[in-house]
C-alpha cells in the first residue's frame, strides 16, 4: 500500500495536461491576434520570437559543451583518485560509469531548463517510472546491489575458491549482478550476487595457507609409535607441507575396528587438493612396509548354545 500512495502521491504532483478544448481556444486566441497584425508588425515579431530562441538555443549549447568538458575533468580526476588508491579495476570501471550517467543526466535536466520547458513534469514522471522499474525488478536491484557491497569489501576476488549457496568452486569473474564459479570439475556455476552478499560465504583463499586434515586407521596391535614416524617421514618429504605451524599427529580414538590417527598440517591454499591426494597415496604404500595394516570393520557374533 505504501508504494501504491507513493505513486498516487508523485502523480498528483505532475502538472496536469490542458484539455483538448482549452489548448484549442489558446491557438484560436494566437491566431485571431496575428490576424489583427498588419505585415510589419507580423515581420517584427516572428524576428523577435526567433532572434529569442537562437538566443536561448545558443546558450544551452554552451552550458551543454561547457558542462560535457566539466563532466570530463569530473571523470579524468576520480579516475586519477581510483588509481592512486589502487581501487580495483572492476569497482574502478563501475564507479566511474556510474559517476559520467548521474552527472550527465542533471546536464540534461539544467540545458532542458534553459530551454524554457519546464521540468518539474519531466521529474515526477521519471520518479514514478524510476519506482514502477524499481517494483518490477527488485530481485535484479537486490543482486546490482549485491555486486556493488562484494566490489566495495571484497569478501573474495577473482582466483579465490570459495563455498557459498551450496556450491563451490575458483572465482572466475565477478560481474555486477552474478558471480561465476568455475567448480573442480570444470562446470560454470552462475550465482546471483544478491545472496552471495547477505548470506555464509567460506573463502578457502582469503587466508593464502590452509590446513589439511586426514583420520587413519590401523589394526589393533600394530606399534603406534612407527605409524606416527612414517606419518611425520612422509610430511617432512613433501616440500609443499608448511613446517610451521608443525604437522600434528595424535591418536585420536580407539574405535570399534581400529586405532584412529588424527593427521594435520598446514600447506598454502593451491596446493592444498594435491598434499591431501598425495599423503593418501604414500601412506597407503609405505604401513604395509612396516607391516601397518589398515583393519575391516568387524563384528563379534557370540553363539549361544540351546
């Protein structure tokens, strides 16, 4: 109801139009009165009437040339801003657009003004276009809105691998109303920006190193203290394995089929995927070197003679 009387209220603050009749009897009115004029006086003031509107023609146009090359010193200035303040380059092209339209249009409204028309109508019908535009696309407002916030704070950027929305995947640009995600295994996933800016966000990047975790199991009976040395052997072979913080290994839990070894290390963010694979593939060469063994789940039947 609220945007209902907003428009009622922006229309009945347009001027209304003349009524056919009264726009007729006003052209009667200009005729019968050029009539009454002999040729001379007829001569003398269409002169004038033109002489008037070259006269306001000519200074629109010079405030119109004069207010186009202010607006380009308005632009080549906050451009020179952007730069020095290392405003990213997406954020820099958006701002600057959106800078050049604003002022352009009150150029317009200010040479329409000069031109006698009045504007007041001009404006109120731009405003209750501007609110109807606004009703009918307020999803793509919320996510123009939304790309704007992700371009101002920068929660992720292009190259990060982030989850949000339920999918995840490496940026791969940042537009004004979606992101695109491309995932691992290579699909082009296209998120609205309205939700990526209000809602959980985990960027994998943000911090440059991640830390990678693994739960191994062995048999019960194997010597705990060699699988933690092979454990430690394999982490420290691996040039991409952070040495601080120090790699983590604990026994963790003694579960119904095995010793559970908790593993941890730190590595940076890229080589994150590959430090994990790979651990698992050495560890899986190497406990059966030292008659490690990585158990079944079992169960204990108990027969019960009757």
């Amino acid at each position: 109801m609220s945007i209902l009387n907003s428009l009622l209220t922006l229309w009945a603050q347009t001027p209304e139009m003349p009524a056919p009749e009264e726009v007729a009897q006003t052209w009667q009115q200009k005729l019968s009165s050029l009539s009454s004029l002999s040729l001379e006086q007829f001569v003398e003031q269409a002169i004038d009437a033109i002489l008037h509107g070259l006269v306001k023609i000519a200074i629109a146009l010079a405030i119109f040339f004069i207010g186009k090359w202010i607006i380009n010193r308005i632009h080549n200035f906050v451009a020179k801003a952007f730069v020095r303040r290392n405003v990213e380059l997406s954020l820099r092209t958006f701002l600057l657009s959106l800078i050049r339209i604003i002022l352009m249009l009150i150029l317009i409204v200010i040479v329409i003004g000069v031109l006698g028309i009045n504007t007041s109508s001009f404006l109120a019908i731009f405003a209750s276009a501007g609110l109807a535009i606004g009703m009918a696309l307020s999803g793509t407002l919320q996510n123009f809105a939304g790309g704007v916030m992700i371009l101002l704070f920068k929660p992720y950027k292009v190259g990060d691998f982030i989850e949000a929305q339920g999918y995840s995947g490496t940026v791969k640009e940042i537009q004004i109303f979606n992101t695109i995600l491309n995932t691992p295994d290579n699909k082009t996933i296209i998120i609205p920006n309205g939700g990526l800016s209000t809602g959980s966000l985990n960027n994998y990047s943000k911090e440059g190193r991640r830390r990678v975790d693994w739960t191994i199991g062995i048999a019960y009976g194997d010597d705990f203290d060699t699988a933690r040395m092979v454990i430690l052997q394999l982490l420290a072979a691996d040039k991409r394995v952070l040495t601080e913080p120090a790699p983590f290994v604990a026994l963790s839990s003694l579960a119904d089929s095995a010793i559970e070894i908790t593993v941890r290390a730190w590595a940076a963010a890229e080589d994150y995927w590959g430090v994990y694979f790979d651990f698992n593939e050495q560890v899986y060469k190497q406990f059966e070197k030292y008659n490690l063994h990585f158990p079944y789940p079992q169960v204990d039947v108990h027969m019960v003679d009757q």
